[in-house]
C-alpha cells in the first residue's frame, strides 16, 4: 500500500508541475526521479534489518531500468531497481527519521529526499487531492489543493502529510500579483470559508511576499523570487467557516523556487599561479582552477566547464598545456619547457556554466618554469698535484672549483663530492665549500711518510637531487705526495707499570724504558732520555741509555704516592739531524707500584685525657699505622716505667685500641703516661700521654683551676667596691665643673630662643690661633635685650611691639620684614650703650690685611649722611663719622 500511495503521490506532483504556470513544455529530456521527496510509513518506531520499505523510481531519458544507488544513511541501502531496504535495525527516536538517495547521470549526482515516519505515531494519513479547475476570469487552469476530507462535518482533527512543493520559477517577469494555486475546502458547499496564510513570506519576513484571497483562496506571490537567497518557503494554509470556526486543520504549502540561470561561474582567485619543473614529461600535473556558481547546485544552471582560450608566448609550442574541462586541472601537453629560456606562461581560462554552454566568465593562470637539474656540475679542472705533511689531521689537502649551468643557489645547483678510489683506508675526507660549488678534501687521519709517500685520488661531483634526465658524471684526479717530518720518538708502551718494593736500596737498577724513532729511513738519529715530574726525587736515568734507577730512598707512605703507585713522566728527545728540524721529543709514562714493607711502628693518635681520681672511667686510645693491613693490627701495649704503678692498659676486642684506666686514687694534677705499641711484626714505639687527673668521680670529668678556685667572694666585693668608688669620683668631679660654670657671668645671648639664632654651616675662624671659640654667645632673641637705655639721650618714642614668630611657615617673610621696621625704631634696642660679647678671634693671622680702611684719613671722601636714612641706630655713627654737631 505505501508503494502505491507513492505512486499517486508522484502522478500529483507531475500533475502539478504540469499546471504550474512557471514551467514550460522542454523537448529535451531531464534525467531525475519521479518525485520531489518520498515518504515511506511504518507501523512502529524499531525497525528489523532487511526490512523493505518501499521504491524510488529513477528514469534516465533511456530504456535502463537498474542504477546504482547510494544512500546517505548506511543503516538504509537502495537496490538496483530502486527497492529501499534496511542494512542494519533502526529505532525512529523522534517518530522519523529523514535521509537522502542519490545516483549518478551523464556526470552529474542527482539526489531526492526520503522521509520514514511512524503511523502511530502520526495518526491516519489520508491523500490530498490535487485537481485542477478553471481560474475565475482566465482561461488558464491553475492546480488546486483541497483540504483532506473530515470523518464528519467540521469535526477537528491532525493535520495530515506534508504535500508535494509548489514549484515555482525564480526572476519570474510579472505582471504582478501573479496566481499560484487555489486553495479549496470540501466544505466550501456547505457553509461559508475564510482561507489565509501564515508563517515566512506571509506574516513573517519577508513579509506579504505571499497572499491568499480569503474568499477564493487563490495563492499569489507579490514579486519575483530569488533561489539564490531563499530557496524554499513553507507556508501554513487556514480555512475557517465562518460563524462555526476551523473548518479543516491547517495544511502545509511548501514552495519551491525552481533555479534559473541568473549567475555566472565566478573564479576563486584570480590569477591563478602555479609552477612547473622545465624537465616535465607531458601528461604531468600542473595547477588547477576552479570557479563557483551561485546556481544550484548539481543543476546544469551550476556545472561548470573551463577552456584554455590562449597560451602567452605560443613557444614552442602554442597548445603547451592542456585542461580538464570538468575538474580544472592543468596538465602539460607537449615537451620542450625549458627555464633558460621562457621563464612563464601566462594562459587566458574560460569558465562557463550550463555543462560549458551558458554564462562565462574569463581569468588568467600563471605558470612559472622552475628549473630541472638538467645540467651536470663540472670540475674547473681535472687534476691536481698537493703535498701535504704527515701526522697532521684535518689538514688541507686541495681545493676544486666546479661549474653548472643550473638556476643558481638551487638544490640542482649546489654540489657534492664523492672520493670513489685511492682511499680504501678511508684517510681523506671531501666536503662541499661554503659557496656550494667547491670540493674540499682534508685529512681524516694522520698520513705517515714512512709507510706510504704518495696517494692518487679519484672524485666526483654531482647535485644535492639527482638529474632530470641522464647526464655525465664529471671527474677529477688528486695526486697527494706525503711530506716528512720530523717525527718524536714513540715509547712502547706508552704506560709502563712495575713493581719494586719500597725498600729498594739506592742505586739500584729499577727498568730499562727506552723508545723507538719513527724516522727509519735515517739510521744517525741519536735518542737521548730524561725524566720529568719526578716529584719526590727519588730516581735517575741514563740519558743514552734509558735505565733508570734509585736515587733516594722510597716510601710508600710518602703523600706522593696515590694508591701505592708512584708516577714519573719519561722524555725521549732525538737530535734532529735526520730532516734537518728542531729535535722532537716523545713522552711515556713510568708508574712504579711500591710494595709494602713494616717501616712504620704504631703510634697512638690522642696526646692528652682527663680523668677522675675516683671511680676512674676508662679511656680508649687510637692507634695508627702507616704501614698496610699486613704489617698493622693486631697490636699489643705495655706500659713503661712508673705508670705500672698507677695504671693498668690493655687492648680491646678487636685488638686496635686500647683501653687505659687509673687504678690508684691520685691527687689532682697532671701525670705523664708512657706506651709501648707494638704492630703484629713486633715493631714498636714508645708513646707519652698526658693525663689530666681531676678531684672528681666516675665519668663526669670536671676539672677546676687552682687559681679560679682561690678567687673567693672576697675578691668579688673588692673589685665591686673600687667600681663604686670610680663612679663616685666622677660624679663629684661633674658637680664641681658645673658650679664653677655657674659663678661665671650669664652671657647676654641665651641659647633657648629659637627665634633669632644664628644657623651657620662653616667658620672661617680668627686665624691660625683661633681654633676654639663659642658663637653661643652671638645668638640673642629680642624678647630678652637688655632693659638699658642711652645716657645722654632720653627716649621720646613708645618702644614698639614685636609680632611673635608665626605658626605657618608661609609668613616668615612677613614676620622677618615686620620686626625688622619695629627693630629699627626701638630705642632700647642694641647698640645703645649695651654690653656686648664676642669671640676672641685671636692674636693675629699670617695673612695680611684684607682691609683697605687702614686709617682714619681715607674716611674724608666717605658720605656718612646716608647713614641716617637707616634708622635710629646708624645716627649715632653718621654723627660720629661724618662731623655732626653731637
């Protein structure tokens, strides 16, 4: 049954299309499927594998009957005649499940929607009838949709399946409104309906786009439409009865812009640039280009071909590249791409849409030439004749300047060498230059003269990649003659170790350690030998003849001794005459491992102990041996002389200390011990320990100083006294000075005002003889001048007020120039015949006078009656000065 219902729903859709009036009769052929979407039902929402479900119908303009299918979903697969079967179990979660099918045909990929819903789930579906009936006032027919038939009158019920799209033409031409489709009610008869509209285009942005006669229900669009911006509109239809309200339940319009060729194919990028190696074979890739089309997509309005309209410069071939018409790739065509001498193509591309036939659209590809290791690197020249001198390595050898004719500073340009023969030892090495187009061969180990003087060498060059095509390797020749030189003479071994015992006696012979000279090809060359950093002086050699024997006697105890090895560095110096040079000299080293012997008796590591002379603790002493394990531990001790009266020594468990203890109560002091310490070869030393015998008991050694001891309280309160004493004087000396300073007259300055100080930074003093002074005295505040008034002159003015010093530092300016006005008209001010004190400066001064007032003579040109105008207290002096009548 729902393969039929497909069937219809497909006959109505065509039946549809054929009255739309956007759509034309088209003798050509469009390959497609039979419907604009397939809706399959099912009865529950889990599905089991290999389920059947339904058939696509796909016509390809031909007799064909089987494609092949793919599905966008994998759980779904779509059999060759188009049978819609499940792969694998489904469950319709939402109560659908939407996917698409697609095929392949003459190139392009044509695809259609599929829809799987739940029955249940969405209630009985029933068709919507799609007739066509005369458009009132035209002689055109225009389709019409009728509501789904209700179970019964204006009885409410679910809205049914979604109906086949309206499709309608985009740019469409008017005149506009133009009709699209009639909306019908079933019972349109029997009572009166209102049809409207609603959703996107409707009452929704863009809004009107879509209108309904609500008396006819006819359906008009308003202007023309464009795919390119909406492509699909989905419009809610109403029919209401009026005075008995919703006479059907709303009914979905989708409305489908059909495409229109109305963009051309526009390039991604423009140009485009690419690159291609001149040694490229035809049929390699190059670039490719591509171009968009706003139309839609997988239409012919959308499938674009491209052309290769012209080809700059047409050298040497004018059709030196080739394009796929369908994909855009650029493909060399013909051979002959050389970089010397066309660097770039420049090629004019066409675009055109409608499979190449429709709207075009023109851009430019550019096709840089790069370069092709195509020529082979050559030796400037091809051989060469060095001597280079033995024993040295990384040592030049030869350098070889090469040529090519390659791009340069290219991987095809830059060069590398190769030694293929005269070197089976691997002793030279050949590297690339810095500049990349020189070989630099070195040594890469040291060459000897005496076993090969000569070497012949054959190199080759090529590039960092191989060739493009097959070229000449070219080839060098390196002739290296072996210089010789003076060569040191070679001790064998280099390290020589003996053994001699530490004992040995002087004068004796130790080893013979001699070296061998290199340069055999001269038979005259004399060795003469020497010892080097023999640090403790104990052996000699014999220059002609290498022996070496004791010069001092050796210890293997000595602190130049690491390890029981003693070490000496031997020279062995030839004359020099072989080659002419300096003499070379040769070291080896000589290390003698001195065996022990029992020279060293056991000595006891601690001098001095404390003990209590009661209930003694013993005392463990520590022994040391020099000597080695063989000739140390066990020890044994004995005590000497009149320690065997008072002390008792023995050796502990391990017999390497030992343990001393006082057995007679003995008086606080200090007492000598005397030790013999034996090894276990019975060599022996005596040994003095000084003990420290305290009036104490046990371990808790405390010994106090006679002298400390005798420092009783009595002592203390003397040394106490005589500090009171001290401070006592002091204190009677400060009393004293400071009485005599008070019967000394108070000086007129006091030093307490703060007012009028004298704040001064440096002195310049009285002289040479003045270096003690006191300025305390010039510092007088005005609140305590002296009430002292002139004898001959009676004040006849107030004496004035004086502001006090201010509390804003701001008006000091004002304080200074205000007091200073009321000093200047104060009678009881000084100088008047007050006592004033000052420093003594001293007797006199080396320097002479600064003074140019020596006598009262040069005071006749002086004008002293400007003295007046400075206030009361500079009369006195003009009066005095410039001839008044007082």
């Amino acid at each position: 049954m729902g393969a039929f219902w497909f069937v219809e729903l497909g006959i109505l859709t065509l039946f549809l299309q054929a009255f739309n009036p956007g759509s034309s009769e088209e003798s050509k052929c469009l390959p497609g499927f039979n419907s604009e979407m397939y809706i399959f039902k099912v009865e529950r929402n889990h599905l089991q594998s290999g389920r059947r479900l339904g058939k696509v119908v796909f016509d390809d303009c031909t007799s064909r009957t089987s494609f092949l299918f793919h599905s966008e979903d994998s759980r779904f697969k779509v059999d060759g005649d188009g049978t819609l079967k499940l792969k694998r179990g489904v469950t319709l979660h939402n109560g659908h499940k939407e996917f698409y099918v697609s095929t392949q045909s003459k190139g392009k990929k044509i695809t259609v929607p599929v829809r799987v819903l739940h029955e249940a789930r969405h209630g009985h579906h029933h068709h919507h009838e799609m007739t066509t009936q005369p458009q009132p006032g035209s002689s055109l027919s225009l389709p019409v949709l009728n509501f789904p038939k209700s179970s019964g009158g204006l009885k409410r019920r679910k809205r049914d399946w979604v109906i086949p799209p309206i499709n309608f033409p985009e740019n469409g031409r008017g005149p506009f409104p133009k009709h699209m489709v009639q909306i019908r009610s079933n019972n349109d008869k029997e009572v009166k309906i209102l049809y409207s509209i609603t959703g996107p285009g409707a009452d929704q942005p863009p809004v009107g786009l879509f209108t309904v006669d609500k008396n006819s229900g006819f359906l008009y669009v308003t202007q023309p439409l464009d795919r390119e911006k909406k492509d699909k509109y989905i419009l809610l239809a109403h029919a209401v009865a009026v005075g008995a309200g919703k006479a059907e339940a709303p009914m979905d319009i989708i409305v489908k812009v059909i495409d229109m060729n109305d963009n051309k194919p526009v390039f991604t990028q423009d140009p485009f640039t690419g690159t291609v190696p001149e040694a490229s074979k035809p049929g390699d890739e190059v670039m490719q280009v591509t171009a968009t089309d706003a139309d839609e997509e997988g239409s012919a309005n959308s499938d674009v071909r491209y052309t290769i309209l012209s080809q700059e410069p047409q050298l040497p071939s004018p059709n030196m590249f080739v394009i796929n018409p369908v994909t855009g790739m650029i493909r060399v065509n013909a051979a002959g791409l050389d970089r010397e001498n066309i660097l770039k193509y420049t090629l004019e591309i066409q675009a055109a849409d409608l499979e190449g036939n429709g709207l075009t659209s023109f851009g430019k590809a550019i096709i840089t030439v790069t370069d092709s290791n195509d020529n082979a690197p050559q030796f400037v020249t091809p051989s060469y004749t060095v001597s280079v001198p033995e024993n040295k390595v990384d040592a030049l050898v030869v350098k070889m300047p090469v040529t090519d004719g390659d791009d340069p500073h290219s991987s095809a340009w830059a060069t590398t060498f190769k030694i293929v023969d005269g070197d089976p030892q691997g002793l030279f090495n050949v590297s690339t230059g810095p500049s990349k187009m020189e070989g630099i061969i070195t040594t890469a180990k040291p060459l000897d003269f005496e076993k090969n003087n000569k070497y012949t060498l054959l190199v080759t060059v090529a590039n960092e990649v191989p060739f493009a095509v097959p070229l000449p390797t070219s080839t060098a020749t390196v002739i290296v003659n072996v210089e010789d030189v003076n060569e040191a003479p070679v001790f064998s071994p280099v390290e020589k170790m003996i053994k001699k015992p530490e004992d040995l006696p002087v004068d004796s012979d130790l080893v013979l350690y001699t070296a061998t000279d290199p340069d055999t090809y001269f038979i005259y060359n004399l060795l003469y030998f020497f010892i080097r950093n023999d640090l403790a002086g104990w052996l000699s050699i014999n220059k002609d003849t290498g022996l070496i024997k004791v010069k001092s006697p050796m210890d293997r105890e000595s602190t130049f001794v690491q390890d029981n090895k003693y070490s000496v560095v031997v020279l062995g110096t030839d004359n020099g005459i072989s080659i002419n040079e300096i003499p070379a000299t040769g070291t080896g080293t000589l290390i003698i491992e001195l065996e022990d012997v029992n020279d060293n008796p056991p000595t006891i590591d601690e001098r001095m102990i404390k003990v209590c002379n009661k209930e003694s603790s013993p005392q463990l002493l520590s022994i040391t041996d020099k000597d080695g394990a063989g000739f140390a531990a066990p020890y044994t001790v004995q005590l000497q002389g009149s320690s065997l009266s008072n002390w008792t020594a023995r050796m502990n468990d391990t017999k390497t200390g030992i343990i001393l203890t006082l057995k007679t109560m003995l008086d606080s002091g200090d007492y000598t011990v005397v030790l013999r310490v034996s090894d276990n070869q019975g060599l022996h030393q005596e040994s003095t320990i000084q003990a420290s015998v305290c009036d104490c008991k046990g371990a808790d050694v405390q010994c106090i100083d006679k002298a400390v001891a005798g420092f009783g309280l009595s002592s203390i309160l003397g040394i106490l006294g005589a500090i009171l004493l001290l401070l006592l004087l002091s204190l009677l000396l400060l009393m004293f000075l400071r009485k005599r300073g008070g019967e000394k007259k108070e000086p007129l300055l006091q030093e307490d005002d703060v007012r009028d100080n004298i704040y001064y930074y440096d002195e310049e003093g009285g002289g040479e003889d003045d270096q003690d002074f006191d300025l305390s005295v010039l510092h007088r505040g005005l609140d305590n001048r002296p009430d002292v008034f002139r004898n001959d002159i009676a004040p006849t003015m107030a004496r004035p007020e004086y502001r006090p010093r201010p509390a804003n530092p701001a008006d000091i300016g004002n304080f200074i120039d205000d007091n200073l006005k009321a000093a200047d008209n104060d009678p009881t001010a000084p100088p008047y015949d007050s006592l004033l004190v000052f420093d003594y400066e001293g007797g006199g001064s080396e320097a002479g006078s600064l003074s140019s007032l020596n006598s009262s003579s040069s005071g006749d040109d002086q004008d002293y009656d400007l003295l007046q105008q400075w206030g009361p207290r500079f009369k006195k002096l003009s009066d005095m000065y410039g001839g008044g009548e007082d």
